[in-house]
C-alpha cells in the first residue's frame, strides 16, 4: 500500500476551507437575465437542494410553475422539504434534463419561459464521504450523480485499460500526467483493487512530481473531475440537454447557463453559438459573465463559475 508523506495534510485543510453550505451562485445575474418575474413556467434543470429556487420562486406570480429536475434524488428529496412552502407551484422530476421534451409533454406542458442550467456540484454532495465524489475524507470510490446509475468510478478505474484510463483523465480532466497515473493504477490495482477515495489521491500524490504539488490545485483535482464526468456522462448531456432546452422555449423564452470548469463552458459557448447562427438565439452574453467582488467575498467557492445566456427568437 502507498504511503503518502504528512504533507498530503496541507491539501486536506486547504481543501476544507472551501467547504460551506450550498451557494446559489451567480444568482442576481440569473434573476435580471432570466427576466423571472414576469415569466409563467422556468425550468430548473440541476435543481439540487433548491438554492436558486429559494431566490427565484419568491419572484414569481401565484400562477407560475417552478418545475426542478434532478438525477439525485437525495438532493431532489432535499429541495422538496426546502421548497414546502411553494408546493402549490413546484414540481419535482427524477430525471437527467436531457430528456426535457419527454418530460414536458408528459406534463401536458407546451413550451418554457425561463431555463436555468447550473452545472456546478453541489457542497451537499461533495461533503458526503458516502458519495465518493471528494478526496477530503475517505469514502467509497462511487461519484454517481444517480444512486440507481448501474456503472460507479471504482468499476472505471479497476477495469478500464491504462490506455482508457489515461483518455479519460486527459479528455475530461486535461490532466498532464494522464498516462503516468494511468500506468500507476493499472500496477497498483493488481495488487489491491483501488476502492476509496484516499486510496486514489494518495496514489495521484505518490505519483506526479513534486513541483505539481506546490500550486493551489490540489493534484487529484483533475483526476476526480474527469471520473465524475465519465462516470455521469456529463458533456453528452450537456450538449443534448442545451439544445433540448433550446427546442423546448417560447418564443422570447431565455436560458441561462453556469459552467464551473472550460470543458462545460466550451461546450455551452459553441451549442449556443450553432443555434444562433441558425437563427433561433440571440445571444444575451458575448462574452461569460463572472462573479462579482460583492459575491467572491460572500462565496469564494464562485470564483471559477461563468453563466451564458440567450433569447429564444
């Protein structure tokens, strides 16, 4: 088994500062661009605990409709005891929101007037040791967005070849020493088979060189982001699920979108800039929106986020 040295710890308590109750992030921005108050039907596609709902619905008619999607259900089960107060105009879905069209028509529901993409994780689930998405404590190797999702990241990493493996961490993660933590993994797991989460980082530390170590990222950052997204399929559906929630507008309907890292934003900037050219956006952003100083100070967390948005023609 690796043994890490002591410094590993520095990271620990770096890492730990960052963690607080879950942030709407960017939340202002998302009320004046999303127009909210004078819309009839928004659909949240990352509901998770409900924050931005808790700032958005208050702004809303008694006529309106906040419809929260979802592929954890805890998180869903969360927002739903948040959101009691709303009941009358609230509706839960246990869903990945690339599917939007089904689940419209199977609320009887023509078009949206307002879409909301917040794409960030949220403290909830990261603090859950149980959840794996963390290498702060030490937990199952798990990372499902959805407890019912057959494939988790220990099963990726205990039986994808070291060629799939340093894709992996190269193509979602843009990690540079992809295929040295690869050939690593591959060597230690026919000794043991890797299945938690500080088993994984300490393998990543024991393996990157030094001077990777002295920067604010810790080293596995890179590492855990790309599993998670492979894991849940994240960029298929991000792609699918904007030009789902394109189709599913009306006309003078607008979208907002949070990416967190330049994989999602690239990914958002291009399907926004396609629907445009074909005439059925107008772009609202040019350029990504950032937080401001007012709500670094009050969220730090924010800082990497960039919200996108379009108007439905």
């Amino acid at each position: 088994m690796l043994v890490i040295e002591n410094g590993s710890k520095k990271w620990q308590k770096d890492f730990s500062e960052e963690i607080m109750p879950h942030y709407p992030v960017m939340y202002r921005e998302v009320i004046d661009y999303l127009k909210i108050t004078d819309k009839k039907v928004v659909v949240d596609c990352t509901l998770g605990m409900g924050s931005h709902a808790a700032r958005i619905i208050p702004l809303m008619g008694e006529d309106s409709l906040y419809i929260g999607i979802d592929k954890d259900a805890d998180s869903l089960a969360q927002a739903r005891e948040r959101l009691s107060a709303y009941q009358s105009r609230t509706v839960f879905i246990h869903d990945d929101f690339r599917h939007l069209s089904r689940i419209l028509d199977s609320m009887n529901i023509n078009a949206a007037d307002a879409v909301l993409m917040d794409l960030g994780i949220s403290m909830r689930q990261l603090t859950d040791p149980e959840r794996g998405f963390s290498f702060a404590k030490e937990g199952p190797l798990d990372m499902r967005m959805d407890k019912q999702s057959f494939l988790c990241a220990s099963d990726l990493v205990n039986n994808l070849s070291e060629q799939e493996l340093s894709s992996i961490f190269e193509k979602f993660g843009e990690e540079r020493y992809s295929r040295r933590i690869a050939r690593m993994i591959v060597r230690e797991r026919a000794k043991d088979p890797i299945a938690t989460t500080t088993q994984l980082r300490d393998l990543i530390l024991h393996t990157v060189p030094l001077k990777s170590r002295r920067f604010k990222l810790h080293p596995a950052t890179r590492v855990f982001q790309a599993l998670r997204i492979a894991v849940n399929r994240e960029l298929d559906s991000l792609e699918t699920g904007i030009s789902e929630a394109i189709a599913c507008l009306n006309p003078g309907g607008r979208l907002a979108a949070i990416s967190f890292h330049s994989l999602e934003d690239r990914i958002v900037k291009h399907t926004l800039r396609r629907h445009a050219q074909a005439g059925e956006l107008a772009l609202l952003t040019r350029k990504p929106l950032t937080p401001g100083e007012e709500e670094l100070k009050e969220n730090s967390a924010s800082r990497s986020a960039k919200l996108r948005a379009a108007e439905r023609i």
